[in-house]
C-alpha cells in the first residue's frame, strides 16, 4: 500500500507539474504574439499582410514593421536558431535591438551590423538568428535592404513576372562580431507585392517527408497575377497547409507580403 501511495503521489506532482509548465508556455505564447505589430501601417501607398504560426507554443520567427518619420517604412522578418523557449527569448532580444536602432540610422547595412555585434557579445549557447531587414521609401517606391542569411524574398511585379531577390550581404546574425554588413537598393513600383517569408514555408515537409520547395512557392504566385498582399499570404498558407497534409508542423511558418500602391 505505501508504495502505491507513493506511485501515486508521484503521478501527482507530476501532473501538477505538467500543468505549470503548460500554463507558464501559455503564458510565454500570449507575450511573444503582443510582441509583433497589433496594427497595420495607415498609408494609402502600401498595403501590409503578416502572419506567423509557431511550430511549438512560443517560437523563433518574428516580423516588425513601423514607420521612421514621414515617408519611410521598416520592416523585418527574422528566424532564430532552435525552438522554444531559448529561441523565444533570442528572438525578443533581436527584435528590440533592432527597433531600437532604426530610429537613428536609416540605413539597413549598419543597423544590422551594430545588432550583430551585441548578440555575438554574449552568446554562450551560439545562437543565431537570420534578418531581412528593409526600409521602404513610400514617396519613391525605393527600397534599401539588407539579406543576413535570410531566405530570398520574392517579388510578384503588377505584370505578373515572379523574381526573387537574390542578394546575400553577410552572414547569420549573433556568431561573428566583427562583420561589416552590405546592403542593396531596389525599386517597387505601384502594384508590385514583396514576399518576404522563413524557412517554414519553403522547408515545411508532408507524411512522405519531401519538402515544399522553392518551385512549389513560385507556382502559387505565378498562379495569381493579380492578388492583393492579403491574398498572397492566405494562398502560400492554404498551398503550405494543403501539402503537408496532416503532417507535424516542424517549424515556424511567418510571412509578411507588402505591396505599394504608388
């Protein structure tokens, strides 16, 4: 009998703790979603779609999007290293350094170099996160960014032509301190939708563990030449959601489609 009890008391306590720990991810889950941006950019020149589905209760991927004085918009789709919490807490730290430096310096290539070197400070566990970080001028449609090991986003232009913008300007985030970070320029013009998205989305796998893939993506935006940035993410979702097909989501899912009305 008392080894019953005992088995019991054990069931118990363990139960309990279960119960605890599930609450407190509950709890981690609902700060890290008041974290991303709760409204949209009110401006006529660009309409702004987002969305992100953690893999676990809390995540690594995060977007951030605000304006920087009048006619500049940033925005940023990032994914760290690893799941749970440990990424969580990774991701919070990026996201605050790097909304906390765009306000001073406009330029993607030296905000994210600045990040980079305070997460390389102290990084006992060698995390990192990769960014795609983008300020948009909306009076002139041209946009400056930076790629740190980030999955190429796509732009679907108002002709309907698909291309994915393929500059890389260093490496992951957080490993090396010293890196000098690059950035590039580009034009959208009024009816071009940006993609900017994680690896979810490209590396999400169905029961029969093949990968969605590149081709499968631009499939979905040549298929609907004329979608608004909203449509865009619900079809790459719904497309994403169709293929794995009752498979076990393996990673964050996150997208942010922006297109400029002129």
């Amino acid at each position: 009998k008392q080894s019953m009890d005992a088995l019991n008391e054990t069931s118990q306590a363990l139960a309990r703790a279960n119960e605890r720990m599930e609450q407190e991810l509950r709890v981690g889950r609902d700060i890290q979603k008041s974290m991303l941006p709760a409204t949209l950019p009110q401006r006529p020149e660009v309409t702004l779609c987002a969305s992100m589905e953690a893999a676990r209760e809390v995540g690594g991927d995060f977007y951030d999007y605000y304006m920087l004085g009048e006619n500049e918009l940033c925005f940023c789709v990032a994914d760290v290293s690893g799941k749970g919490v440990p990424s969580a807490l990774f991701m919070a730290m990026s996201k605050m350094l790097i909304k906390s430096r765009a306000p001073d310096d406009r330029s993607p290539a030296r905000i994210i170099s600045r990040v980079n070197a305070e997460l390389s400070d102290d990084n006992p566990e060698c995390m990192f996160v990769t960014l795609f970080l983008g300020i948009l001028d909306l009076s002139t449609g041209e946009m400056q960014f930076t790629n740190a090991g980030h999955n190429p986003p796509m732009v679907r232009r108002a002709s309907g032509q698909v291309e994915a913008i393929s500059e890389r300007h260093g490496p992951v985030a957080g490993i090396m301190p010293d890196v000098e970070y690059e950035q590039s320029s580009g034009l959208l013009a009024p009816g071009d939708v940006l993609l900017v998205y994680t690896d979810g989305v490209t590396e999400a796998m169905n029961v029969d563990e093949q990968l969605y893939g590149d081709d499968r993506l631009l499939d979905v935006l040549r298929a609907a030449p004329d979608s608004d940035a909203m449509a865009m993410v619900d079809r790459v979702n719904a497309s994403v959601e169709t293929f794995a097909h009752g498979a076990e989501q393996a990673d964050d899912i996150t997208l942010i489609a922006l297109e400029f009305n002129g």
